[in-house]
C-alpha cells in the first residue's frame, strides 16, 4: 500500500473526520462565549463591583516616559484585568461543556433504558416460530 492511499485511508477514518469537525465547532463556540463575557457579562460583573471595567485593570511597573535619545518609552504594567477575564471565559466555556455533556448523556440514558425495556416477542410469536422451526426441520 502506497503512502498516499495510507494517508488517505487515515484521513477519511471516522475519528479524524469527527476530531476535525470537533476542533472547528470548538473554536467557533469559543468565540460565541468570548464575545457574550466581553460584551454582556464583564459589563454586568463591573457595574455590581462599582463599575470596574476589569479590562483596564493593572499594575502600573514603570511609568512611562523619555530616554535618552528623545524616544517616548510606553509605561510597563502587568494587565491582571485581562487574566481576570480569561479566567471568566474559561468558566463559562467549561460550564456551557459541561451542560451539553449532561444533556448528551441524558439522551444517551434514555434511549437505553427504552431499548432494554422493549418488550420481546409475544408468547403467540413464539410458538409461531418454534412450529415454523419444527416444520422445517422435516
């Protein structure tokens, strides 16, 4: 078998394919989540703590200023606000998984619990199939 055949066997495996599909959907609901912290619940979260905007939180290390040639140096802060948020979005994105495999798994019980409580053959079907059995053996 050839490499390419190899690869494209590999390739078009169910696993990959779903693994791909997986990956794109992921980083498509990231972004949802992202801009529904950003823009909906950051803003609440800061309007209950005084109006903090936590995007503009930070530590100020060194002012900022001139050197010696004339050039403007920026201030040097550590932005803490911007981890405080990321860590929000992580929350949410693990909350928001979290429920989807609860409700996956809900379903996944139920379809279970019907499969096993499906009823068998009745008892006239029984006999119907053992007299049918008993006339072919004949």
């Amino acid at each position: 078998m050839g490499m390419i055949s190899e690869f494209r066997e590999f390739a078009m495996r169910g696993n990959v394919v779903d693994l791909a599909v997986g990956v794109v959907i992921g980083a498509a609901f990231g972004k949802i989540v992202s801009s529904l912290v950003d823009g909906v619940i950051m803003p609440l979260v800061g309007l209950m703590v005084g109006g903090v905007d936590f995007s503009d939180l930070a530590i100020e290390l060194r002012a900022a200023g001139v050197d010696a040639a004339g050039q403007a140096v920026p201030a040097l802060t550590l932005n803490y606000g911007a981890f405080i948020q990321t860590i929000v979005d992580f929350l949410i994105i693990a909350f928001a998984i979290f429920l989807f495999i609860k409700a996956m798994n809900s379903l996944k019980r139920k379809q279970e619990q019907a499969a096993a409580a499906a009823p068998g053959p009745s008892e006239e079907v029984k006999l119907l199939t053992e007299i049918r059995d008993a006339l072919k053996s004949r």
